[in-house]
C-alpha cells in the first residue's frame, strides 16, 4: 500500500459524483495531515564521500523508488530520492526479479552521486 493512500483517499472518493469538491471535515483534516507530513520531510544532505552509501529501494509493480543515504549521527541522513516508471517488460515479470529489476535502475541512478565510490 503506498504510505501517502491514507492521508488521500477522502478526495478521490468525492471526484466521480461531483463536478466541483466539497469541502467537509474529513477532507481538511486529510489534507492538512498530507501537507504536514509532506513540509516535515528530511531534508537533503550533501554526500560525504568517506562514509558508505546505503540504498533503499522498493517497487509497487509500475514504479520503483528509491532513498540513497549515509549514516548521520545516529541515524540515516537522506541524500538522493529517486523514482521512475518501471519497463513494461519488467512490469510483466514475477515480483521476485521485479525486485531485482528495481534495484538494477536505482543503483544506475545512484551512481551519478556515488562515482563509483566504495570507501
């Protein structure tokens, strides 16, 4: 289930009866819990080449996306997002080399920032 689904299923399900929205007290509150969860975000941070990258990639059937991060005090520090739409060739495939396929993209991607780095 995508992790944003929750905060909008009040407005979809409004579209198809009405030409217009209507404004109710679910919708406000969906709204401004997306909007909060979308401005509290961590932000991006600039790659330190002497520490390892961390790759983390998922995959919904027709996209893959996926975080590059490094260890930041005693977390992980955010330092690349990434998405794309996955090959219909790939969307075919059983989920298992999906996966696989996912991750083949994003570390192609990944290597913009990371030049190839492995301290």
């Amino acid at each position: 289930m995508d992790p944003w689904q929750h905060f909008a299923r009040p407005a979809p399900a409004q579209l198809p009866a009405v030409s217009y929205l209507e404004k109710d007290p679910e919708m406000t509150a969906s709204f401004n819990a997306l909007k909060g969860a979308l401005t509290s975000a961590p932000c991006l941070g600039l790659p330190d080449y002497h520490l390892p990258f961390h790759l983390y990639v998922t995959e919904n059937g027709t996209t893959c996306t996926g975080v590059l991060a490094q260890e930041h005090g005693s977390g992980y520090r955010p330092v690349a997002f990434y998405s794309k739409v996955l090959p219909v060739v790939v969307q075919g495939m059983p989920a298992c080399l999906r996966a696989v396929a996912a991750c083949s993209i994003m570390i192609r991607d990944c290597e913009k920032i990371t030049c190839r780095n492995s301290p």
